[in-house]
C-alpha cells in the first residue's frame, strides 16, 4: 500500500508540477507585461510632458493611463485632476502644471522611483534650435497662407473683389 501510494505521488506531482510551472510562469510573465506597459507610458508621459505644441504622442499616452494604471486609485486620481484642469473653462486651467506634476510624481512612485522630485520632473531641456524651427516653420506656414489665399493659383493673384469673394467662401465653409 505505501508503494502504490509513492507511486500514485509521484505520477501526480509529475503530471502537476510542469502545470503549476507554467502557471507561475504565465502570472510572472503577465506582471512583467503591466510593469513594463506602466514605465513605457510614464517613459512617453516624461519625454513629451513640455512639448510645444502637444503632439499626438503625448495625448495618445495621456489616454491610456486609466487603463495602464487601472490598479492604482492615486494615479487615476491624479489623472482626473489634471484632465479637469486641462480644459479652459476649468478654475484650475491656470495651474494645470501642478496637477501635471502631480500625476507624473504618482506614476513615478508608482513604479518605485521614490526618490524622483516634482522639481525633478518640472526639469525639462529643449535647445534653443527647436524654438528656432518651430518659429520659422510658423512663419513659413503663414507666408504660405497669405500667398495661397490671395492667389487663384501660385502664380495669378486674385482682384480686390474675387479676394474677398473668395475669403468669404473660405469663412463660410464648415470646418
């Protein structure tokens, strides 16, 4: 009987044990995943948060954080602050940056960067040769506006009558 019963043992424990494995394996594997999703939004959150103007990036990430941090009732909090300032008519428009702040530093805890001041993360470079760029495409989107509108094609100009013929088809244009 007690043969049978280390015999019965073993070929349970051999049979269970390559499925005990791969359950644990699967559970460490799926938090490694969360983990790694949590510091790839906070990372794209970090390398955006001044950009000017906002890109797509930034606002795209912005909408993933209740979902990457669905476990973390700070951080959501922290997000629905900064989004109730982010909209103009909102009392706390003009301190957006501190609500900002505010939910950077929970992801940062978050993820275990304790150590990672607001003033750390209000800290941001941008060269002077980004400004620089940004102005001159600016005006090079405006020159071509100006010449665009007050032109029937790039080398024929409008009268003063077919221009503001036109400007006012181009206003009453839905957008």
């Amino acid at each position: 009987m007690k043969q049978f019963l280390l015999d019965y043992g073993e070929l349970i424990s051999i049979t269970l044990m390559p499925l005990l494995i791969l359950w644990i394996g699967s559970y460490f594997q799926d938090r490694k995943a969360k983990k790694d999703a949590k510091l790839n939004l906070f990372l794209r959150l970090m390398a955006n948060r001044k950009s000017t103007p906002i890109n797509k990036e930034w606002v795209d990430s912005l909408n993933q954080i209740d979902v990457v941090f669905q476990d973390n009732h700070k951080v959501r909090s922290a997000w629905r602050q900064f989004f109730d300032a982010l909209h103009p008519r909102s009392p706390h428009f003009d301190n957006q940056n501190s609500f900002h702040l505010d939910l950077l530093s929970e992801m940062a805890n978050d993820l275990g960067y304790k150590n990672l001041k607001q003033t750390e993360i209000d800290r941001y470079y941008s060269p002077q040769q980004f400004s620089n760029e940004m102005s001159l495409n600016e005006l090079l989107v405006k020159e071509q506006l100006r010449v665009l509108s007050h032109s029937k094609a790039y080398g024929a100009e409008f009268s003063e009558e077919e221009y503001q013929a036109h400007s006012q088809r181009l206003n009453s244009q839905p957008q």
